[in-house]
C-alpha cells in the first residue's frame, strides 16, 4: 500500500488479498458535506480511471462507494477511516468535509500510480485492496510557502502546486506575493504596483556561475480574478491560501511604483527601480501615516479576495538604517515615545494586528516581529530556527514552525557539484523526515501553541516550475509526513520504512508528472 503520509493511527487488512473492483456500474453515494471530496472523486479520479462514478445509493451489482460525515469519527474535523469491503463497496468517512476529503486522497493512492495521471492508458480494472483504516493529523496547519515574488509562477503553475498539496494532505499555501524584486498582485485603487512594480530589468538568477545564471528582464502579476480563481482552486482541496504582503522591509517593489513609500527624506526614492539583486535591502517603507493608510486600502482589497483567517504581512528583515537617519522617523519616535527603531516598526505591526483584529482576521507574521514587543494577536512563522517560535509559544502567541535549519527548500539537496542549484547547506531528503516542529523543551501547554508546520521555498535562483519542482520534491513528502503523521522523535523514525514506501510514491509523482530530484542524484540536464 506503501502510503505517504503515512496513516497515524490502526491499520489493518484483511489477510486474504481480497479485493474490491470499481466497475463503470459502481456509483459514488454522497453524503450531506462531502461534495467537495465528491467533486474531486469524478473530475480527479474519474479522469485517471474512465469510471464515470454515477451519483446514487444503490448500484446493480456494481457496488457503492459512500462518502458520509460523521462527528463521532475521532482525530478532530480532519480525521476519517476508510473500509473496503469486497462485496460492498468502499466506505469513507470523515469527522467533517475535509476529514472525507484526505481520506479520498488516500483512496487514490490505494488504486496505484496510475490513478495519478490526467486519462486512462487504456480499458484496465482499477481494484481496491479490503482494509480498514483510520487515520486523522497530528497539525491543523500543513503549510507549503510559495515565494511568486522573486520568479513569478504563472498562475497554471500555482494551480498545479495546489494538486500536488492536496495529493500530500496540505491544507495551507501561502503565497509571498511581494518583495524587493517584485509585486506580484492587483490592486485596483494603486494600480502601478503591478503596472511598474511586477517588472524588472536583467537579474542574475543564479547566485554564482550555474547553469540558471541568466540576466534576462522577469515579470508578472495575477490580476484579482486570477486570485479568486486560485482561492476557490484551494477551498475545493481543502485548502487555506493565506496571503503574504511582506512590510515594512522587503518593499522595494511597491516604491518603485509609488516613491513617496520610501524614506524620501533620506534618499532619492524616485530613483528606485524594481530591485535586480538578492539578499537584505536598505531600502524600506517610511514608518508615517500616510505608509499605513496606502497599505490599509491594499489589505481592503485583499481581505476581500482572501476569505482564511490569517493575513500573513512579513515583518522579516528590515534594516533600520534609513528610520535612525530620517527626520520624519525621528519625529515620529519622540512623538510615540519610542526608544528606538525596532519599537517603531512593532508600533506599525501592531497598526496591523489591531486593524486586522478589528475586520475578523489575524496577523501573522516572520520572527522578528518579537523584536520591540510582540502585536496582541499575532502569530509567528519561526524561520530564523527555533528560538523565536519558542519565545513565542512561552508567551501564549500561536507559531508555524518553519527553521531554516530543516524545512527552506531552496536549500541544495547534497554536496555534489552536479547540484544544479548549489545554494546554501545540504539538507537531505532524511534530514527533512527527521524534522521535528515541536521543541522538547516546551511544556505541553506551550507546545499547544505550535499550530502547525510549514516548508518554503524561496524562489531567487529558481526561474521556471521544473527548478521548482526539482527543490521542491521528493522532500516535500518527506516534509507532509512529518506535518501530518505522528512519527516520534526524530532518532526513532523508521527513516528505512519511509524509503521503501517512497519507491511506490515516485511512482506516484511520475504519474502527475512531478520533476523530482531522482534518488540517484541529478540528471545530467538539471
Ligand atoms: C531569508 S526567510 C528570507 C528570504 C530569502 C531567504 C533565502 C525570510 C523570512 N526571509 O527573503 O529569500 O532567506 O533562503
């Protein structure tokens, strides 16, 4: 069966290889809140298979599979169990509509590779093994950052990144939509975010000489409708999307469009362009009034388009250079009674947490939002390694742990120097299933805090969905088990056992045409 994530709770078969077969007369019974994972059966494994998966209760012989949601399921509103019995037909239930939901992912998973692909290869029988399974995940939150802002991913690529979530049980994608380099979504009332800020001139793409080393001009921008489109893409997976909007560091892009954002009192704004280099940039958002009014009528527009409860606004890495040396920030900070820089931009991330709380939704934002005193309601995505997300945690704040040190992607998958993209350390694919998110020295009530995990990919050096899909994958398996299987401590995981199932899973990702790095190490051409 070898599935990935690998069920977190009793499994067993029937020891006699009996099985079910889906037959064209087998008709898909649903119950009240399973239509989502209905849709995705017909559309998704119906497509795969030929099977037409006819709505109804009772089949002439055909057999039924039956999605029900049932409260008592236990593993919280993601758990399910799946049955198959020879006779009958398959059972899925789950505790609520997401539970039927993973529990259909798995469902594919038991029909073999080939239910993976987008049609049939031929007429086959498609045979389902008896078995009882329950299974439900250990974290609410399963994240996978996208970072669209440094390489546009066209708006195809990010849909597909939403079945590949989905086929891996992750429920968030949060989209980095802006940066230095970058401005990668409408904005109706400040339109030149993306009519100036979504387009640069010749960026290096590799950080030294590889084959991605390029200085072609890059853009793009996914109008509002695009945006509704790619929501409701997720809410038929399950899946949240939570937007990034990164303040007050990381904004050349939106100064460049509109200059009077910058520290016009400091430097020649009106000379910036969209930024061609990587890496931390003085280059920052004034701290005034008139900064939080412009970002307040973005974030209006953005609510509207993204309905989840988080609203990600970055908060990572921004040099204070231009505050100490302005005027205007100066006034600002004897004004408020500040002692220094870092206080002031907590003054402008609490602006935000409140405004945000005020409208029904949560700020989350980079670690070094604690810098200067953490907002009220704000949630931590911990990057710089453990300790912010622990401090965090010990103040009752809620976290998503995201080291470096374990789950950043872009990171170079072994020391050959046939790596195509020789960024940063190694990070194996076992380091990756040997990530723990919970640091053992929180207390249980601490631990509670950490809401969930996620693994990101940046995105400087990698230009084109197949460099994406190379980084991202197989470790992003590796990366779903641990987010939704309860492995224990990283030194007992049967590190062997993963490996074995994985041989059945790239078999899985061929099928979906996934770019992988092949176990072997690098193909000749990546
Ligand atoms: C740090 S992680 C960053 C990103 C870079 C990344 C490269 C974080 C919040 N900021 O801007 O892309 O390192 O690995």
């Amino acid at each position: 069966m070898d599935l990935i994530p690998l069920p977190s709770h009793t499994t067993t078969y029937a020891a006699d290889h009996e099985v079910f077969s889906l037959r064209p007369e087998t008709v898909l019974s649903a119950g009240p809140g399973t239509e989502v994972a209905a849709r995705w059966l017909r559309d998704t494994v119906g497509a795969a298979t030929g099977l037409p998966f006819t709505a109804g209760d009772h089949s002439a012989g055909g057999g039924v599979v039956r999605l029900a949601v049932d409260e008592t399921v236990p593993g919280g509103p993601e758990g399910y169990r799946i049955t198959v019995d020879p006779v009958g037909g398959v059972r899925i239930t789950g505790a609520g509509p997401a539970g039927v939901f993973w529990g259909a992912q798995t469902l594919r998973q038991l029909l073999g590779p080939d239910a993976f692909r987008r049609a049939p290869l031929g007429a086959r029988e498609w045979t389902l093994p008896a078995c009882h399974l329950s299974d439900a995940p250990r974290f609410g939150w399963r994240g996978f950052m996208l970072d669209v802002a440094r390489h546009f991913m066209p708006k195809d690529g990010v849909l597909r990144y939403l079945d590949l979530m989905a086929a891996h049980k992750l429920n968030v994608l949060h989209l980095h939509l802006t940066d230095d380099q970058g401005w990668r979504v409408q904005i109706r009332r400040h339109p030149r975010l993306t009519e100036v800020g979504a387009w640069r001139e010749r960026t290096k793409v590799g950080l030294r000489e590889s084959p991605l080393w390029d200085e072609r001009p890059h853009g793009g921008y996914y109008t509002q409708d695009d945006i509704r489109e790619i929501v409701a893409y997720a809410a038929a997976r399950h899946i949240t999307v939570v937007p990034e909007i990164d303040i007050p560091g990381h904004s050349q892009a939106a100064i460049a469009a509109y200059p009077e954002l910058g520290n016009a009192d400091v430097i020649d704004t009106a000379a910036l362009g969209v930024l061609t280099s990587w890496g931390v940039n003085p280059n920052v958002l004034a701290p005034t009034e008139d900064v939080l009014r412009f970002y307040e009528e973005v974030f209006t527009e953005l609510l509207e388009l993204f309905p989840g409860t988080f609203f990600h606004i970055g908060g990572d890495e921004c040099p204070k250079e231009q505050w100490e040396a302005s005027p205007l920030a100066k006034d600002r900070m004897v004004a408020l009674d500040l002692k220094d820089a870092d206080e002031l931009q907590s003054r402008l991330i609490g602006h935000f947490d409140r405004w945000l709380a005020d409208r029904g939704r949560r700020l989350i934002g980079w670690d070094e939002i604690l810098q200067g005193g953490i907002a009220e309601h704000a949630a931590v995505s911990s990057w710089r390694g453990y300790q912010g997300g622990i401090t965090a945690a010990r103040a009752g704040h809620d976290v998503v742990m995201c080291p470096e040190s374990h789950v950043y992607l872009d990171w170079r998958q072994s020391d050959s120097p046939d790596e195509p993209v020789p960024i940063s350390y190694v990070r194996t694919l076992e380091d990756v299933y040997r990530f723990e998110p919970v640091p053992a020295e929180l207390t249980p009530e601490e631990a509670a805090h950490v809401i969930g995990t996620q693994a990101n990919v940046w995105t400087e050096v990698l230009d084109s969905v197949r460099a994406v899909d190379y980084m991202v994958f197989p470790r992003l398996a590796a990366f779903a088990e641990v987010a939704w299987s309860a492995l224990g401590a990283p030194e007992e995981r049967d590190w062997p056992g993963f490996e074995a199932r994985m041989r059945s899973h790239y078999a899985r990702l061929d099928a979906l045409g996934v770019e992988y790095r092949p176990p072997g190490g690098p193909l000749p051409w990546q």
